[in-house]
C-alpha cells in the first residue's frame, strides 16, 4: 500500500517568505521548505495496482499554467485545539479546476470520492499543546502574508511515509501543465 496525494509544489522564492515567519510559536513542528505544497487531492493509502491507474489517470489531465499567490494565515482547530497553522491561497480558479480534474482521476482509477470540502491552503506548522494566545498572537502577525504571483507549470504525485519526527514525502511523478 502506497499513502499517495497530489499537490503542487510551491517555488523556492515563495517557501522562503513562509519560512521567514516559522517561529515564535512554541509548540509547532515547523514544516521544511521543501514539504511546502498545496494538496490538490489526498488519495491515502492506495494498492500498487490502484496506484498504477492512478498514474495513468493523473497523466491524461489537461490544465493550462496558471498563476498562484498565498495569501494570508489561518489555523485549523480552536484554541488549545489546534493542530495546525497554515497560509493560504488566493483564489483561483485553475486551481480549483486542476483539484477538481485530479478528483475526477481518482474516480476514474476506481477511488472513492473524497467526502471532505477542498479547501487549499500550505500547511506551515503542526502544533502539540499549542497556547491559545501564543497561536492568535502568531496569527496577528502574520495576517497580511501575501507573496507574489508564481506559475504553476506542473503538479506532482506524491508518496507519504510516516515516521514519529514527521511524514516524509517523494515525489514519485511530475505532470506538466500545457
């Protein structure tokens, strides 16, 4: 069994301005810069045979490169439980496109539907015993995030390996936008 998502992957120039802001936060597990990515459709955990036409499916989505910004911060969960903050992403609607074709390939590869609402952000920081006023604080801060435009030109296939530090991602297939 393969923990499969398909994300695009944010630029070395927009990761630096997110993790300029990975501190003052106790509690978070800050996320490497190259873990950055916007989850367009998380598959979990699929068999290799699924996982094949998977591939095959993810290969024959169509979207033209497009423009993405993030835009602002937000936690999930409230107050001491909250398990996550993240930046977000202004809207866009070949993204919304794109995510919806790579449900569509899950579909078509025999998965179920995903029943959770997409919501596309970059996740920043998993947080453990988070501070309410710590969290809120590290929020106001960081309210007017915005980094420029950058292209996206491909998105990714992505396998996650669990480990007790954190998940670890490959990149085991790029698929060009055109």
């Amino acid at each position: 069994m393969l923990r499969l998502f398909a994300a695009v992957e944010i630029p070395p120039e927009a990761a630096e301005e997110l993790t300029s802001r990975m501190r003052d936060l106790p509690g978070a597990r800050w996320q490497a810069s190259e873990k950055l990515h916007v989850t367009l459709r998380f598959f979990g955990e699929v068999r290799e045979d699924c996982a094949a036409d998977l591939d095959a499916e993810l290969a024959r989505v169509v979207c033209r490169p497009f423009e993405l910004a993030l835009r602002g911060v937000g936690v999930f969960g409230e107050g001491s439980e909250a398990r996550a903050v993240w930046a977000g992403v202004e809207e866009s609607e070949p993204l919304k496109v794109l995510a919806g074709r790579c449900e569509s390939a899950a579909r078509r590869a025999g998965l179920k539907a995903d029943k959770r609402a997409w919501r596309p952000h970059v996740t920043m920081a998993y947080l453990k015993a988070p501070e309410p006023e710590r969290v809120a604080g590290w929020l106001g801060t960081h309210a007017l995030l915005r980094t420029p435009p950058f292209r996206v030109t491909w998105f990714g296939l992505w396998s996650s390996t669990l480990h007790p530090d954190g998940s670890r991602y490959d990149l085991e297939r790029e698929y060009p936008l055109s």
